[in-house]
C-alpha cells in the first residue's frame, strides 16, 4: 500500500517549523485577509491537504525590488511556507536553470499546465517600437506576457511598474512603458498589487486566500484587493493623533521629529494613498517607513513618480481637524464640543419633558433648532480626513475603493 503524502504541517516539522509557529503564520494571514480568527482552522486545514500551486515569475523592467520583498518573508519564511506551498517553476533570479533549459521550464508550464498556474509579474512592460526595450531569450517582454498570462489561471501584478508602468513609465516614458492591464488587454483574474516594492505578506495572503477558497478575494475596478488597498493609511497611522492635534514636524530632526509627531508637513503623502502598511508591516515586524521616522511617498497610488512628487512637498489641502490649526483654534473647538454636548443633553431633556409634562419648560423648540445647528458643526469638525483635490493640472486623485459584493455562504468578506 502506497504511503500517503505528507501535510504541509509533517514537511515543515522536518525543516524545524513547529506546529505552533505554523498556526501562528495561519492567524497572520487570517488577519491579514481581514477575517475573523474563527478562520484560522479552516486555512490551517486547507494548507494541510492542497495540492501545491504550480507559479510562474516573470521579471521585465524591474530593480528585483518586489523579489527581494518576496526572498524576506517572514512568519516563518518563504523557504519555509511559500516555496512549501507552492511549486515555483520559473523565477529567474532564483531558478538554478539558465539559458534555453530555463525559457524551456517557462515552456513547459504554458503547455503542459493551461489555466492551472499562477502569473505572477514584476516590472513594467515597453510597448515603444515593438517592444524592444526588454527582451528575453530574443522574446519580447510584451509577447512573453500575452502568452503566459493569457493562459493563466490568474495572474498578479506585483509592485507599482507591474500595475501601470512606475518608474520606467514616468515621464517621458520613452520606451512607452506599462503595466499588465494595459500590455494584456480584457485580462482575466488581474490583481494588482502595487507597491515599491509590494508588500509580500499580501502576495502570501492572496495565495492561502486561493488555496483556502479556491477563489481570488474580491478587488475594487482597479483589481486592487479591498484587505490590503481598502483603507487609508492616514486613518491608521499611529501619528493620526498629533496630526488631529496640530502637532507636524517642521524640519528633519526637530524636537517634534525626535517626539514622532506628524509628517504631514514633510511630504507625507498617507492622507491620499490606500494600504495596510500601518497594519502589516514589513520584513515579518511592525516597521515601516512612518515608523522609522519618513513619511509615505504614495508608492501604493497611480502614477505615484509623476503624480505624488515632490515627494517632500506636503499635498495641496487636504481638509481635516488639525491643518494649520493652532492650540487655541483647538482650544476653542474642545470648547464647542462640550457645549453642543450640552445642547444634545438639553434636546434630551426637552424630548422627556413633552412626554411627562410635569412642569412647564420654556423654550424647547429654541433649544431643539440650537443644538441642531451645532450638532451640525461638530459633525463638520469630527468627519473623517478627505481626500485632496489637487487644482486642475496638478495630481491625479487618488483610488477610492469601492464596497465589495457581499459572498454566499461561510466565504470571506472583503473590508
């Protein structure tokens, strides 16, 4: 009798994972994915009896930045879950083939797996003169990507040249680059991960999401998926208070620099770009550029080198609570709060008063339309930060994602 393969659990014992740091990687990507931590088991299980998941890599115009990203795994590691789970065929940076035997093992995949394997893309693609731009093997970049995403059964877009162009397609953009939506038009199951580079634990957490559901999770028009891109950095930042405050750095290495006030001021761009970076993290830790003391460049937004710089220019009016404001335009707000506080509990008391009219009380209409007006104000004041419009000519608007399908049945919800 035939022994019975082993788990993903029993393969990593042998590497010296323990079941524990196993469940804890299932509880990250459970997280991640914004689900409940009732789901764990179930991507525990799921991890335990799938088949591994045969993923081409393809590289054009790149830095590496996105396979370095991916090389850097954490929880445990892409030696340890990722390459466990799945079956890399083809990744040039890291694949011991060279040459023909590599474009061969590229081949082989397209043909002998159609619409079985994963795409995944980093760099952008020239579509100038033919394409000639970027060649591999004396194949074009664009004709590499028509055929092997084409006969995907998904491809993703890892990092902001793989989504529409980044960098080489800043302007002029003289090689006429751009990301796979545009170089592989009506591409199905597209999602796009941007980023300079991507953050891996969302590339991971799409992965486990396929293979826990067998389905993609739901993306906003852009393909971007809501649990990584659904969410404004500016809502989560852990400097969210001193901007509400009006507390900003003025100058690299100032008191309020040293004391981690807000880098709106410095050109921090999270007021205007979607992504869980506040939330995730990078390199299996809670760091990130925020953290470290630099504000977000918008590197997750469209178009981020033409549209996001100067990238320590502060954004054209961004509305919110704590612009430009000063400790007694702060003072006098806390002051108002109170008093529509106030003006609420009297509209309460009115109300009660018509119900039991013990006594005579004079004046509530007067009271009722008052505490209207400032309620009004207050929810003015306490609404969430907006996005900026930039005057006419200046930055594109940034993506705003729209509400996901509800799923049938025990399927995730986007958020």
């Amino acid at each position: 009798m035939p022994a019975r393969p082993l788990s993903l659990e029993e393969r990593l014992a042998a590497r010296g994972v323990s079941r524990r740091q196993f469940l804890k990687f299932c509880a990250a990507m459970s997280a991640t994915l914004a689900l409940p931590a009732t789901f764990t088991p179930r991507i525990a299980k799921a991890l335990n009896t799938a088949e591994r998941l045969p993923v081409v890599w393809l590289e054009f115009q790149d830095c590496a930045g996105n396979t370095e990203s991916f090389l850097r795994a954490e929880l445990p590691g892409v030696a340890d879950i990722v390459l466990e789970q799945i079956s890399l065929e083809y990744h040039e940076t890291i694949m011991a083939p060279a040459g023909h035997r590599a474009e061969h093992s590229l081949d082989a995949v397209v043909e002998h797996y159609p619409g079985q394997y994963i795409a995944i893309v980093e760099g952008s693609i020239p579509t100038a003169n033919g394409g000639v731009y970027c060649t591999i093997g004396g194949r074009t970049a664009l004709s590499i990507a028509q055929r092997v995403c084409s006969n995907a059964l998904a491809t993703i877009a890892v990092g902001a040249c793989a989504w529409d162009g980044g960098l080489p397609a800043a302007s002029p953009n003289p090689t006429g680059a751009v990301g796979v939506r545009q170089a592989v038009p009506g591409l199905k199951n597209l999602i796009n991960l941007p980023g300079c580079p991507m953050n891996v634990i969302n590339l991971t957490a799409i992965i486990v999401h396929y293979l826990t559901f067998k389905q993609l999770p739901a993306t906003n028009e852009q393909g971007l998926p809501f649990f990584a891109y659904g969410q404004l950095i500016h809502n989560n930042c852990e400097r969210r208070g001193h901007f509400d405050s009006g507390r900003f750095v003025e100058r690299w290495g100032d008191e309020g620099h040293r004391l981690g006030w807000c880098l709106y001021k410095m050109g921090c761009k999270g007021p205007q770009t979607y992504s869980n970076c506040p939330a995730v993290g990078w390199n299996g830790t809670s760091y990130w550029p925020i953290g470290a003391g630099h504000g977000c460049v918008g590197c997750m937004s469209p178009r981020f080198w033409d549209t996001m710089s100067p990238f320590y220019e502060r954004l054209p009016n961004v509305e919110g609570f704590g612009i430009e404001v000063t400790a007694d335009t702060l003072g006098a707000i806390a002051v108002g709060a109170v008093a529509a506080a106030g003006a609420i509990h009297g509209v309460a008391s009115a109300i009660r008063a018509r119900r039991h009219p013990i006594a005579t009380h004079d004046g509530d209409e007067v009271l009722v339309e008052a505490a209207e007006r400032v309620t009004q104000v207050v929810g003015q004041i306490a609404s969430p930060v907006r996005q900026a419009e930039a005057p006419a000519g200046e930055a594109e608007k940034a993506i705003t994602p729209e509400k996901s399908a509800d799923v049938d049945g025990d399927q995730p919800s986007a958020s």
